[in-house]
C-alpha cells in the first residue's frame, strides 16, 4: 500500500512539473510545445544543475533532470529546437545521453563526485565519435558557464573535493571507498599552496588545518563507517568554517540530522539540497533539513 502510494505521488509530481514547464512557456507565446522524457547520465547535484542550465534556454527550451531515474524531462518549442540540439548541448558540458557522447576531456575535466560510470546510453554503434558543435542559438540568451569547486581557484578546492566525495562514500555506508577519500583528503591538506590564500584565509586555515589533518587521518586508517563517522562529526564542524570563508562558485549547503552522534545531533556539508545523510546512510538517508545555504 504505501508503495502503491509512493508510486503514485511520484507521478502526479512529474506530471505537475511537465505541466508547469509546459504552462511556463505557453505563457511566453509559444505555441508549438512538446514534451519528451530523454536518458542523460549524471551522479549528483551539482550535475542536475550543469544539466539543467546546458537545456534551458529562455522562450525554446526547459528540462528538469531526475538524478535517480537518470532521465531529462524537457519541454521545447519545436519551432525553434529540438531534442537533438538539447542533447548535443548536454553533452558538449560532459554528460552523455541516449544520442551523444560528451568529448572524453570534457568528461575527465567533470568534478570528481560527477564523473558518473559512462556505459553510452542508448548507443549500438560500435565506434562512437565526440559530437559535433551544436548549432548557434538564435535570438535566444547564451548558456550560463556553470563552474565547480574543482574548476575554481579555490586554493582548498581539493580538500573540499574529497571532503564531499567521502560524504557521499558514507552515505552509501562504503567504508573502504571513504577511506580513499580520507587518503585523498590527506594528501590534498599537505599540498595546499597557502600562498594563494588571503590573510583572513590563511589565518583561519592554519587554525584548523591539524584538527581536519588528524580527523582525516583517523577516518583513512579505517574502514569500518561507525569510528570513521565519528570523526566525520567534527571534520564537518571545521569544514563548515573554511566555507564560509573559502567561497566557492557552486551553493553548498549545511545540513543537519537530530538522530546522528548518539542523539546529539551532527552537520555536514552537501552540494546537493537534496539531503543524502552521511551519518545514518541507507538506513535513513533522508533524515535531516537544510540549515543554511552557502553562496
């Protein structure tokens, strides 16, 4: 029953955001709209938005990703588009989709958390070329850059890669893949080019650096998640800080979870609204809301 039920919201939910895609530029004199449901790979957040921003384009065309199904809703005038270009958009900024491959240093320049396991959706030839320049969009507004923390000139751009990779590793309750990411975390700390940073930045860094150094270290040297989640709490805590003072291009956003720590309650960093809870995993990975959204 509750899965019937579960079926059904998600339903009349799709079915909501088509139509109000569809009203949306109806309302904007279009009168030519249609709608298709096309596969585009992608991991998480963060590629939802690179996604989305690559199909929408103000008065032709609007496309919501779905990071679980794998699948674009996309609404377009078929008088000034169609699925095709989207598609060729989509995979000139790294993703493949059931027509179209992304060029593979497109894909490899992808934030680590992105780069999502390319099996060439929707593709039976047996040699695929990279995809050709899409068309020059006409009267239309040019398609926003969209940067990412490894893209950015954050000098602890590498930290926070890893940082949200082994979140994303105890999310999925994967102990030996957050001890990588611990590794990496460590590594990175060590090679951080603290001439980059500024005075505020460097003050502040040099503050925290050997409580995240030792919290990483004890979370790499294990890979059991229930000790490797206990130094994920205050890892968090100091990574929240440099944050808010190491701005990146991307919102990252501070979540919080009143059941992890023993009942005590634990935060943690997410570039991703959608709350995926590193501290309970599988077993509740939704448990927790949004605290505060850094921009």
């Amino acid at each position: 029953m509750i899965n019937t039920m579960k079926t059904k919201h998600s339903f009349f939910l799709t079915l909501s955001l088509m139509l109000g895609i569809s009203f949306s530029l109806l309302a904007g004199g279009i009168k030519h709209v249609k709608t298709q449901t096309l596969k585009v790979s992608g991991n998480c957040g963060m590629c939802k938005k690179t996604i989305e921003t690559a199909a929408n384009v103000k008065g032709s065309s609007n496309g919501i990703w779905d990071e679980s199904k794998q699948v674009l809703t996309l609404t377009f005038d078929s008088t000034k588009t169609n699925a095709d270009e989207v598609l060729k958009r989509i995979a000139h900024v790294g993703y493949d989709n059931e027509k179209f491959l992304a060029p593979d240093k497109v894909y490899a320049g992808l934030h680590g958390c992105c780069q999502y396991e390319r099996v060439g959706l929707g593709m039976t030839s047996a040699k695929i070329t990279e995809v050709e320049k899409p068309m020059a969009v006409t009267d239309m507004e040019k398609i926003p850059e969209v940067k990412t923390p490894a893209e950015s000139t954050n000098p602890l751009a590498a930290v926070f890669t890893s940082y949200f990779g082994l979140k994303d590793a105890l999310t999925k309750d994967d102990g030996v893949l957050a001890s990588t990411k611990a590794k990496e975390m460590f590594k990175a700390i060590d090679k951080v080019a603290m001439d980059k940073m500024t005075a505020p930045q460097h003050t502040l860094w040099m503050k925290l650096q050997k409580d995240i150094s030792y919290d990483a270290e004890h979370i790499k040297g294990v890979e059991e998640t229930e000790h490797q989640r206990e130094h994920f709490v205050n890892l968090s805590k100091n990574m929240y800080a440099l944050a808010k003072v190491f701005k990146m291009e991307v919102p990252v956003y501070y979540d919080h979870c009143p059941m992890a720590n023993d009942g005590k309650g634990a935060d943690w960093l997410s570039l991703e609204e959608k709350i995926s809870n590193p501290f309970m995993g599988k077993k509740m990975p939704t448990c927790g809301k949004v605290k505060e959204t850094i921009k």
